[in-house]
C-alpha cells in the first residue's frame, strides 16, 4: 500500500484534499440536473479505480480484505457513500462557496471528537494552525455564507459530519484497512443512484466527467484521505484536508470563470502558512 512506501500521513491528507478539491467543479460542469444519475456513473468509475488500486497494492489478499471489514468497515462504507451524495446534492442547491466553507467546519468536528473519543490532545501548534486556518478560510469565503439556499447549506453539513465519523472510526481501528470500505461505498452509491435517478442515460460530455469524477478524482481522493488518516492525529487530518478550501476556488476560476476576490488569495496564503506549520512542528 501506499503507506508501506513511508509516505507520511499528513501529506496523504493534503494529496487528498487537492484531488477532492476539483470535484464542486466538476459537478458545476454537468449538462444533466439528475444528480441520482451523476451519483451512479461517477460511483460506476470510481469503483473499479478502487479494485484496480487493491489488486495493484494487495494482490491476491483483496478478497480477504474485504471480509476483514466486519460491521465497522460496512459502517464506514455507508458514511462514504452518504456524505458523498450529500456533498451533491449541496452544490446543487447552493454555491461552492458555501459548500467548501461548511465542510472546513470538519477541522474542529476532528479536533474535538479526536480529544474527547480517542483522547488526542492537542498542542500549541495545532491550535494555532486550526485558529489561521479558520481566519483564512473565513476570508476566503467566510463572507459569502449568507448566498444560496439553506436546503443546500443542510446537505452541506452532512458532509463533515460523515467525514469525522470516519476519520475517528479509521484513528480506532487502524488495524483494519478501510480502502475496501472506501470500494465498498461505490457500490451502494450505484444501488441507491439506480434506485432513485430518473433514467441512467446521459450524454457523451456526461460520461466523460463522470470518468474523470468517479475515477482521477474521488477514488484517488478518498483512498490517500482513508491511508493517511490511520496515521495522522485527527486534528492534524482537518488542517491538511484544508487543500482542498485552497483549490477549490482556483478549479472554478479557471474552468467556470468564478472570478476569486481578493480575500481568496489573502484566507488561501494564511491557510497555506497554517499547513507549513504543522509540516515543520509536531
């Protein structure tokens, strides 16, 4: 796996969150309002991009990993597979903007469930870098919360809420591999999205985001977030995850032409100074 590799936790957290951060994006670029159908074709992609990763990684022991997740892997792999269709849903009733300052809310939901589940306390340093990485998101979009619409800014919530879930449930039980889990969760996603969509067929410009959604984004997202969490203390997860506030709104000004303000690069250099914080402390 990538971590027998000994790349360090935190920086699979930050690959993570700069491989999720396109994904407010992406979805803006859908011809399609049928998010059921989104939901499907990029969990039919993203699924086999998380085989291909266990078979490359694990060889013949895939299906033993897969039986080694008991009820808490399951468990986890239902949290993906909500908080992924929440973050849908989200952007489709809200702006971007509002999505991406809601799911930065995961910082303190990881800092606090962290200290008070898994008694992980936390140090000087990491508090600084939460309270800069609070001020800078807050400047980058903080001041834009009160746009779209509050079912939108509902679904949001549910994001972080799932994340930190999982997060805890990976910090607990580290002895389990949740990248399965993370596999696992594509396929209820493609039950839940054949069930509820209004029909499956979408058009060509579709289908190709929707590769490049479920397959070069989400999984590879969701698979360095799952390895580097089993490592990483779950406070410091939140801050890293921040790569994703910082390009988020980059992808959208160059590919949608939402033209940043200024607050976008002044909260984004003080984000940026809260990660190098706590790359060179403990």
């Amino acid at each position: 796996m990538l971590s027998n590799y000994k790349i360090p936790g935190f920086l699979l957290v930050s690959l993570g969150g700069l491989f999720l951060s396109s994904g407010g994006t992406l979805f803006k670029l859908f011809e399609t309002n049928d998010v059921w159908a989104i939901y499907f074709w990029r969990s039919f992609f993203f699924t086999p991009a998380v085989i291909i990763f266990l078979f490359l990684t694990s060889k013949k022991n895939i299906i033993n990993k897969f039986q080694n997740l008991g009820l808490v892997g399951i468990f986890c792999a239902l949290l993906y597979a909500t908080g992924s269709g929440a973050y849908m849903f989200a952007m489709k009733h809200t702006t971007v903007a509002n999505v991406l300052f809601i799911i930065s809310t995961q910082t303190f939901m990881l800092a606090i469930a962290g200290y008070f589940i898994l008694k992980e306390k936390i140090n000087l340093s990491t508090f600084v870098a939460i309270i800069m990485a609070a001020i800078g998101i807050y400047i980058m979009i903080g001041t834009k919360i009160s746009n779209g619409t509050a079912l939108g800014n509902a679904f949001a919530f549910i994001t972080p809420l799932c994340f930190t879930t999982i997060v805890i449930i990976i910090r607990k039980f580290n002895d389990i591999d949740m990248v399965p889990a993370v596999g696992l969760s594509g396929l209820f996603c493609m039950a839940a999205g054949a069930i509820m969509t209004q029909g499956l067929v979408i058009n060509s410009h579709d289908l190709i985001l929707a590769f490049l959604f479920g397959s070069l984004q989400y999984a590879p997202g969701f698979i360095c977030l799952t390895l580097g969490s089993r490592t990483t203390e779950s406070a410091k997860v939140g801050i890293f995850a921040f790569t994703e506030s910082i390009a988020g709104p980059l992808w959208a000004w160059i590919f949608i032409s939402e033209n940043p303000s200024l607050g976008v690069f002044v909260g984004g250099a003080i984000i940026f100074c809260a990660l190098l914080l706590k790359t060179f402390k403990k």
